[in-house]
C-alpha cells in the first residue's frame, strides 16, 4: 500500500493534440512547467484534490507562458492549457489542447 492519500480518477471526452486537423493554429508546445489554476475547490475534498493535483506538476518559473486551468463543477474536473498572448494592448489566449474532463472514479 502507498503511503498518503490515493486518488483514481476516470477521463472521458478527451480531444487530444493530434486529433486536432488544424496543427498551425496550435503551434509548438514547449516542455516548460507551467503555472496551475484551480478554480472551486472549496470543500475539504475539494482541496485535498487540489493539493493532489498542484503536486503532479513541477514549480513553474517565472517567465513561463504556459497556463493549465483545472475547474471543479458538480464533481467534474474539466481542464484546459491554454497559452495566454498579448497582441495591441489586448489579452487572450490560444488552445494548446488536450481538452478533457475528469470524473470521480
């Protein structure tokens, strides 16, 4: 038996990055750690998951353009990576796949 808490999670609709036709639109994803946000784990639950989660993930530097949002709703763990940009003063982000969401084994 491990030691500490086990988690099992299940992923269901899972679009992955070579399943996307348009390649161009993605651009190169660069193997840098990236910054974690963990939206609506507010519950003790919630937040074990959450420290579960952030601890998969190396300590992101500061200058790194890589975002992975993890969002709780309804015990369902959708998450996204995003790469955010910066174009004439005006904020937004690309899609770097994979789209999928997680649920409760």
């Amino acid at each position: 038996m491990p030691f500490g808490p086990t988690a099992y999670f299940g992923i269901v609709n899972t679009v992955l990055r070579h399943d996307i036709k348009d390649k161009a639109v993605l651009g190169k994803m660069k193997e840098v750690a990236p910054h974690l946000i963990l939206d609506n784990f507010t519950t003790s639950l919630g937040e074990r998951t959450a420290n579960i989660l952030k601890h998969l993930f190396p300590m992101p530097k500061d200058d790194s353009k890589r975002v992975i949002t993890f969002a709780n709703q309804k015990d369902y763990i959708s998450f996204r990576c995003v790469r955010p940009t910066r174009r004439y003063k005006s904020r937004s982000s690309s899609n770097m796949g994979p789209f999928t969401r997680a649920e409760k084994a």
